[in-house]
C-alpha cells in the first residue's frame, strides 16, 4: 500500500510539477527562489503522505503545501510579519471582471510582487493556472467571497500596472561579479572546464533541478563531464531575476531563443551555488532575462 501511494505520489509530481513552480515562482518573484519552494513542499507533501492516506483532492492538496511554503518564505524574506491580514484588505468591494483575464499569464514574475500577497496568489490560481474560485479558496484558506474580491482587486491592480510607462533598467550586477559570470559562461563557450572547476566553492552544491543534488567540489566537478561532451549546446552570459545565469541555447532548435538558463552564486571569487534548468526547461517561462553579451550566432 505504501509502495502504491508512492508511485501515485510520483505520477501526480511529474504532472504538476510546472504548474507548481508556476506558481511558486510567481509568487516568490523569482525561478529559482519558486523552484526551491516547490522542492521544499513535495518533501513536505512526501513526509506526510504515510499519515494522511487517501487524500480526495491530490492537485488541491499539493498547491495548499505549495502556497503555504510560499508565504513562509516570504515572511522569511522580509524578516517579520506580512502585511495585514490579507483577507481582510481584500473584502473592501472591487469593481467587477470578466471571469478571467488572459493578461495576467504574460506578466513577468517580478510584476506580480507588486500585489499584496492573496491577490497575488488568487490572479496567478485563477488568471494564469485556471484554477475555480472555490479551488482558489481553498488553496489559500480565504472565504469564496474574499478570494473573488481579492482577484477583482488584482486584475484591477495589474491592468494599472501594465499602463505605466515601461521600467527599463540595466542588469545589476557588479563589475567583479560580471568579471566572474563572463570568465564561467567562456570557459563553457572553449571547453576550458579546469577553469570552470577551479572556481568551485569547496562546498559548492549544485541542484540539476528536477533530476539530482550534489555537493562539495569533487562530486560537483564531475558533473561538467556531461556538457564537455556536448556539441549541442551554445552560451551567453546573463542575468535572470536579477541573479547571474549562463543562458543555454540548443543549437537544434535555435540560437535566437534560450532553451533554459543556469543560475549561479558566487562568494567572492568562488562559485558557491548553480541551481542548472536543463531538466526544468517550464522554468522559462516570464522569467526577466537581459544578456550580457550577445546572444550566440555560430560559435
């Protein structure tokens, strides 16, 4: 039975894995930050099952867990409680919208860090995952009538958003942490991978995000064995979320639009995290992503 509810568990996982970083994503402001969320729910969702059994709703039941770890993160991230209580903010009266507001899915993440956090969370259920307003209730623990007020309110929020003059603004990055990014994303673009491991952090971790997690400098090393040996891949140095990222093209497909990216942290001059997309490619999607170099033709 065990076993049985295990390989359930699994199916329901590869599933709605994309919906559930969507989600998480967009609700965190950033892919990387969404994906670690999603990985911390399912450990969550997985550890529980033995005492929970036969659950009605599954999808249901993962997005609360999901939802849940996001606002702890949240609150984590701004080192003290959220704003007040969102339900209540959110049961003033809103002027009413059509039942769904196709807009919201090509908003970038960062975006929808401008809506108070259940409006946020019911545009992104309801507009961007299709979900029902009583699943929306649900999964947020609101009342039905909050979490329609709650979407009005951020369909209305996001409509003003999207009239405001365009914010254009320059990667962030220092000019050590550029210096760092680009002499990376080259070692790729000539197969020079001694320099690339020779930046290793000794405890550097690397999460092959939907596929494994290693750590230290020598299980980390041998993962570069794999793009070494590829021919298919092409680079260009980046910025995703605001964080530095190699950008991947697949040379099958197209040198113009990035097949996934890799995020990367550095501690001074050592590479302390890569969080590699190349199994999580829905991880694209409404990423803000600017290239520090151009973007590659026939390297």
């Amino acid at each position: 039975m065990a076993d049985d509810l295990r390989d359930q568990f699994e199916g329901l996982v590869g599933e709605l894995r994309p919906k559930l970083h969507r989600y998480c994503a967009r609700m965190t402001g950033s892919a990387v930050d969404g994906e670690d969320i999603v990985q911390d729910a399912l450990m969550k969702a997985f550890a529980a099952l033995p005492s929970v059994g036969v659950v009605d709703n599954p999808e249901g039941w993962l997005f609360r867990i999901a939802h849940n770890t996001a606002l702890d993160f949240l609150r984590r991230r701004a080192r003290g409680p959220m704003m007040q209580h969102d339900e209540a903010l959110d049961m003033i009266a809103a002027p009413d919208s059509p039942d769904r507001d196709h807009e919201a899915a090509t908003m970038t993440l960062r975006t929808f860090m401008r809506l108070p956090a259940l409006q946020r969370s019911a545009v992104i259920l309801k507009d961007v995952l299709d979900h029902s307003l009583e699943e929306v209730a649900s999964i947020t623990g609101a009342s039905e009538a909050a979490a329609k007020s709650a979407l009005q309110r951020g369909r209305v929020r996001l409509r003003e958003i999207a009239r405001e003059p365009a914010d254009v603004s320059l990667p962030m990055l220092s000019d050590g942490m550029r210096a760092r990014l680009i002499t990376y994303v080259e070692g790729f673009k000539i197969g020079d991978f001694d320099t690339v491991r020779a930046m290793l952090a000794d405890d550097v971790k690397l999460d092959l995000v939907a596929k494994m997690r290693k750590q230290g400098k020598s299980e980390v090393g041998a993962y570069y064995a794999a793009y070494a040996a590829a021919q298919r891949w092409a680079y260009a140095a980046g910025v995703v979320d605001g964080m530095a990222a190699m950008i991947v093209y697949d040379r099958e497909v197209s040198l113009e639009t990035p097949a996934y990216f890799v995020a990367l942290d550095f501690d001074g001059d050592r590479l302390v995290s890569i969080h590699d997309f190349l199994y999580a490619r829905y991880a694209m999607d409404s990423v803000d992503l600017s290239l520090l170099d151009r973007a590659p033709r026939s390297q």
